[in-house]
C-alpha cells in the first residue's frame, strides 16, 4: 500500500477498515502476548461462573486492533502520537469485529502535520463497543 | 471532588491520589515484540524482521502499538506498582476496564528491542457515579513509561470501573 | 488393507535431507514465561542475579525449553510457531489428528537466557502402525555465537490416517 | 531450591522426589504462551479435531509432562550437576485438570571419561498408576571428593 499524505485527506473522510474474527486460539495468543491470564478470555465455565454469557474478547485486544489499523493507514512515514477507546460494550469470539476511524481535525503545527480522528470497533449490526480517538502525523508532499 | 452521601472514597484513597506506586521493570526483546504483533495479527514486518526493522531506520525490532515489554516474573513476587484501585478495601464486586489511551513522545527512535522501560504507575482521580448498573466508582491511572536514557516515552491513561 | 501411508523409495529419499537454518531465541522473558508455564518456582529460571551467582551466564532455561523460533506470520505456522522453511522432507502425510510421541534432547551445554540458537533439522525416521505414522525429525542447536552444539532433540509425531 | 546431590550419595533404586501437578485451562495457556504452541486440542473443548479423533476433553501438551518431567530430572543433578539426556515418549493422555505424578528411580551408576554417570528412569503417571509419558535420563553428578 502507498503512503498516505497530508494534503491528500479530509475532515469526515473515513480511512481504510481493518476487520477482525477473534478465534479462542487468538483470545490465548493475545494473553501469551499481553501477559494478561484471566480466565474470562478462554475458560468458557469460568467466565460463566462470573455471571458472563460466555468468552469475551479482551478490550486491550480491541485497543491493539486500533493500533493496527492506524498503523496501517499513516504508514512508514506517518506516526502514531496518541490513541485510546473506552471499553463500552462487549465483544465475543467468531463474531467479527470492525474497526474504523473517521478524520476529524487536520492541522500544521511546529513543522508537523496532524491529524485527528474519532476510531472505534464495531459489531455487524452497528453498535460500536470501543470508541474513542487517536491523533497521527503524516508527511506532507511538500 | 464532592463528596456523595454513601462515597467509598476514604482517606486513605484520597491520599493515595498524585502518590507513584514501585517502579516496574519492562523488557523489551525481540521475541515478545514478535509475540505481541502475532496476538494482533499485525503484518507490517518492522514488528516481527530485525533486518526489515533496521531498512526503514529504526534500531531493532519495533514495540507495536501500545505494547511496552513485558513486566519481569517472578513467582510469588507482590504486583508491582499501585493495582488500579483493586488494593483497597471497596465494598464493590465487580470491576471492569472503562478504557485506555496511549500518548507517544517519540525519541531519537519508537520503543525498540533491547530498550528497558521503566512504568511508573499513579492514581490520578477517584469519581463517584450512579449507572444503570448501581453506583460505581471509577478510578483513574497514569502510568509514565521511562526509557533506558531516561527520556519518557509514552504515558497511558487507564480508568477502572467498580459496582 | 492398504496402509495409510506407504514408506516408497522416494519417501527414504527425504531422510537426512536438512532444512534451511531458522533462529530460535532464548531471552529472559522468554524463559520466565516457560517456567510460568510449566509452574516452576526455580528462581534459576527467573532471577538473573542469583543465577550468576550460581555460576551461569544469566538465567537457565528450563529443562525441554531450547527457545522460541523467530516468528513472523510469513513464514511461520499461526498453531505451531515453528518456521514453514526451505529444505528438508516433503512428506504427503495424513492429517485426519495429529498427536505428539516422544520428545528426546541431548545436551551439551546448559541454554541460558541471551543466547542465540541456530538450529536445522531432517527427517530420521518414519514407521507405519495400522493407521498410525510415527514420524521421527532429528534437529541441531549450535550457538550463533559460537558456533558449538548445544543440543540435539528427537522428535516424534504421530499423523493418524 | 533442592540441595546438591552428590554422586557418592547416590545409591541404585534410590527414587527422586515426586513432582504432583494438575494443570487447570490457565496453567496450559501459561505454557502455550511459553513454548509457542498454540494448538487449541489443549484449550478449546469446541475444537473440532478433539471431536474427529473421538477425545473427549481438552488433553495436557505431551511437551508439558516432558518438562515436569524435566523439573525432576533438573532437581536431581542440581546446579552444580549436568543434564545429558533425557526423553519420554507419550503412551496414553493426560486430560486437564487431572493430576500427573512425576516419578523417578536410580538405575545405574558408574564413571565413565571422568564423569560420574547417572541413569534414570523417569515418568509421569496417573491417579490409576498408568504410566503415560515413560522415559529415561542420564545425568553427570559432582563428587564430594
């Protein structure tokens, strides 16, 4: 994929969607990944014992999965500054999930280029589960 | 902060705002960058091929996003830095991750393989509110990730949610 | 009935037959998150200081642990970890289960945390029972470094037709 | 930390000290996240090969009960002791949560290129007394001397 400019994008343009599938095999990859053991992730018996309708996918996997898509999109020249979601609603496993992000601010501040955007995933039907915002400098064809 | 009627914030909380916890050692290797990116599915080989990494001007391997190293392990060991407000006595159950957010000052370089990073972790604001789910406190965290030059690297913004 | 897989002249071929090198890495993490998942509490396995004060280089890798292969989603196995590298057999072997059926290391010196291995490996073995194929691979881990063996390790999996 | 086993002090059908574990879905994800397995038989009780070869729960990695046996083996030559060798194959399946008591005993001792040589035979077994990962290690001892 080519490199993404500064000049080339827009306030309200969405950027490139990154769609995932946790597996339980991946929700295990993500704890040997994160360190993060809790049961809830793979011991379907478990997180029922908490009250749980079954496995949920990990929120930090969720945070990551808006680290690639911005990574992704700003690409070898871009950076990522700042990026975070709220942990809203719950995801399962084999169930997909969309992450997006939409420009919100476009900005040149001390030599650099900036951009804002509102990310967050989604469900199939539409409900978004981690919203939150990211900040990223591109280059500038300059 | 005002105080509710029935706050489960007490003194000793209050007091523990603004105070950083212990230190935390992160390392920052080649095998669990790699491990990370393949929890994610990442595919941009700068996370998984030193010599690749090295090609686009970075020192080693780089750390993906949000990843930090990983903590050293010992068994038995208490929790290293202030545990999100779970260490304290508070009459709620449950407790859930409200979010976090990353912000980067990048240094001469990203986070690579072979940095050791040092967290430092404090709370920054207890809030009280009543959910759909009951009352909740929320608590808020700042951790401060240190490189091995002494240059901050990145700080995370964490919230906790007990009801 | 025929057997599920039939040792041909072209499958003895294959025998011996060596894989390109892959890296595996022993790091501290790396042997810390071993020895957690084996439940060690042998701080030989987590503590570098007291390691060295026993007299190793840094912390001793437990004992079946010779490192993690260098992984990368392009080459390597999403289950397994291990590296879909050049060389080595090419075996048409029945998939309907897999299960493991022995593992042997020979060592030579002690793998501690900060060492590099090279390792390659080739097919050694291949028996037939019923609708079992025990299949044996042999590998080598010489020391990048120093370019010694450090160890040797037989394994054998069964493909169940 | 086990004290220093000596070679004089080693004496034929000598038994090592039990290792006990039963390892629970987190302790077989800890060591997925370990060695690089990740292959769901050990973790996904909805993993459809676990149905196709007619396996009625999630089984503990062969790798696993090759490293508690290792944990014993480890223990016996001590710090100041060299592993040789040792492997076990997997005769029968271990499921999770279910105990495995690693065993060993002495089975010869001589010195041999100036070493002190050890043989062992090593296993895991189950609460039946099968015994499901058998094998063998050779290990050198220091002497007192």
């Amino acid at each position: 994929m080519g490199q993404v400019y500064f000049e080339d994008v827009n306030t309200g343009d969405e950027i490139p969607q990154l769609r995932k599938n946790c597996s339980t095999q991946q929700l295990v990859l993500w704890a040997a990944g994160s360190g993060d053991f809790y049961q809830i992730h793979y011991d379907k018996d478990f997180a029922q014992s908490t009250g749980l309708k079954g496995l949920i996918v990990h929120g930090a996997l969720k945070n990551a999965f808006l680290g690639q898509l911005l990574h992704d999109w700003a690409g070898e020249a871009g950076s990522l500054r700042k990026f975070g979601c709220a942990y809203r609603g719950m995801d399962e496993p084999d169930q997909d999930i969309i992450c997006r992000g939409v420009i919100t601010k476009k900005y040149s501040e001390g030599g650099e280029h900036f951009i804002e955007l509102d990310v967050w995933t989604e469900k199939p039907d539409g409900t978004k589960t981690s919203p939150g915002t990211a900040l990223v400098t591109l280059p500038g064809r300059g | 902060m005002t105080q509710a009627q029935n706050s489960v914030v007490t003194d000793e909380m209050r007091a523990a705002i603004g105070v950083e916890g212990s230190p935390a050692t992160l390392e920052v290797e080649k095998t669990n960058c790699r491990m990370f990116a393949r929890a994610v599915g990442h595919t941009d080989p700068i996370y998984y091929d030193e010599a690749a990494a090295k090609a686009r001007g970075h020192r080693s391997i780089v750390a993906p996003p949000g990843f930090f190293g990983t903590p050293i392990f010992r068994p038995g060991a208490p929790p290293q830095g202030p545990t999100g407000g779970r260490g304290f006595n508070i009459p709620y159950k449950r407790v859930l991750n409200g979010g976090t957010d990353y912000e980067y000052f990048p240094d001469e370089d990203s986070v690579c393989a072979g940095d050791t990073i040092t967290a430092r972790t404090k709370i920054t604001a207890f809030e009280e509110t009543e959910g759909r789910l009951g009352p909740m406190l929320i608590t808020k965290r700042e951790t401060t990730y240190t490189n091995q030059r002494g240059k901050v690297v990145a700080k995370m913004y964490g919230t906790v949610i007990q009801y | 009935m025929a057997e599920v897989f039939e040792i041909t002249d072209e499958v003895k071929a294959q025998f011996g037959v060596e894989t390109a090198p892959w890296v595996y890495e022993v790091t501290t993490t790396s042997v810390r998150m071993y020895a957690r998942g084996i439940g060690s509490t042998d701080p030989i396995h987590y503590d570098v200081d007291f390691a060295k004060s026993q007299g190793f280089r840094s912390i001793v890798a437990p004992l079946g642990y010779v490192g993690t292969p260098a992984f990368s989603p392009e080459t390597n196995d999403a289950t397994f970890g291990f590296p879909r590298r050049q060389g080595g057999a090419r075996l048409n072997l029945p998939m309907k289960g897999l299960l493991d059926g022995g593992t042997e290391t020979e060592y030579f010196d002690y793998i501690c945390a900060g060492d590099t291995l090279v390792e390659t490996s080739h097919l050694a073995d291949v028996k037939v029972k019923g609708n079992m194929v025990f299949v044996t691979n042999e590998s080598v881990f010489k020391n990048q470094a120093t370019g010694q063996v450090v160890a040797k390790q037989r394994l054998t999996s069964i493909h169940l037709g | 930390m086990a004290e220093q086993t000596y070679y004089e002090d080693v004496k034929e059908g000598q038994e090592l000290p039990e290792i006990k574990i039963a390892p629970d879905k987190q302790q077989l994800v800890k060591f997925a996240a370990g060695s690089g397995d990740f292959n769901p038989l050990h973790f996904d009780e909805k993993f459809p090969m676990l149905k196709a070869m007619g396996i009625p729960d999630n089984i503990t990695h062969g790798r696993f009960k090759y490293a508690q046996v290792g944990r014993a083996v480890f223990a016996f030559a001590g710090y100041k002791g060299r592993v040789k060798r040792f492997g076990v194959s997997y005769r029968g399946m271990d499921f999770i949560n279910q105990t495995i008591t690693v065993k060993g005993v002495v089975t010869a001792k001589r010195q041999e290129g100036g070493e002190n040589i050890v043989e062992l035979d090593v296993w895991t077994e189950n609460d039946e007394g099968k015994k499901t990962t058998p094998g063998t290690a050779v290990v050198a001892l220091p002497s007192r001397g």
